[in-house]
C-alpha cells in the first residue's frame, strides 16, 4: 500500500501579505524546551538538517547577539547568518537573517511559542525584502510537505530530551 504523501503534514504555511511567510508547527514539549532546541547550537546542531548536514552553528540568543549555520548539500555550502534583535524566553525572539554569497536582503524571522497543557505551538513569521524573494525561497524547498521532515527530527530531538 503507498502512504499518501499529505499523511505527514504537520506543518501549516500560509502568505498572510505579498512579503510574509507564516509557518505554524505544534510540538509535544514545553515552550522553554522547544526555545532551547531552536537557539541553542549544541541542540540545533542535533536536529537542523539531516545527520551530518549542519558543518558549523553558532547562536548567541540575546540581543545584539549573532548566530549562524553553515551547511553543505552535496559539493555545495550554504551559510546563514544574523542578529538577534528581541528576546524574550521561552515566549518569543525575533532575528535577521541573510545568506552568505546570495544577496536578496534581509529577512526578519519573528518566532513565537506558545504553550498549552505540555504542548507548544511555534509560528514562525518571515517578513522578506520583497514578494520575489518569499517566492523564490518557497520554490526551494518552503514547503509543507519539506518542513514536516524538517520539523520532525526537532520532534524526535524534544521527545529524547
């Protein structure tokens, strides 16, 4: 029997306005768990991309502190980077962020986190310089269907912690 790939949907994406990505994901863990597994390097180093994935993170979460992931797919590396610029745990941050070597910008990735009865709902608003970039970005791999994997191994890492 073949699985239907919408089974494993978890994840829900809409474009509220013609710059904004909303990405909306429920955890089975407490918010000051989820914050720590998203700001932490030495948990985001677990879970962010698949095993191996991730060659370098950094994460100062505070303000005025700086993060950033180096990747590699294939031959290729990717690198992202930014700024913390609010910080309120394990509510909310808010950070810039670029591509190293691809400049579209700046995008403002605002994340909220609320909890209820053990489980955390995590919103991820992405702001972005213009409607082509959002577009551009969610052809690559912004998905549903490529964020429920993605969103999964954090899953997995919360449930071992």
């Amino acid at each position: 029997m073949t699985q239907n790939m919408t089974d494993n949907i978890t994840v829900t994406i809409t474009t509220p306005s013609d710059r904004e990505a909303l990405v909306t994901r429920e955890f089975n863990a407490p918010a000051a768990l989820v914050f720590d597994a998203v700001t932490k390097p030495e948990l985001i180093k677990r879970w962010y991309g698949p095993p191996g994935w991730i060659e370098s993170c950094e994460s100062d979460p505070r303000v005025g502190g700086s993060w950033r992931f180096a990747s590699k797919g294939g031959a290729n590396q990717m690198a992202k980077y930014g700024v913390y610029t609010e910080m309120d745990p394990p509510r909310r941050f808010v950070r810039t962020e670029r591509y190293e070597g691809w400049d579209i910008g700046e995008i403002i990735m605002t994340v909220d986190l609320a909890e209820r009865n053990g489980k955390t709902t995590m919103t991820q608003r992405m702001l972005f310089p213009t409607q082509e970039v959002r577009d551009t970005i969610m052809k690559m791999g912004m998905n549903a269907q490529a964020m429920s994997g993605f969103y999964a191994r954090l899953e997995d890492l919360l449930a071992s912690l």
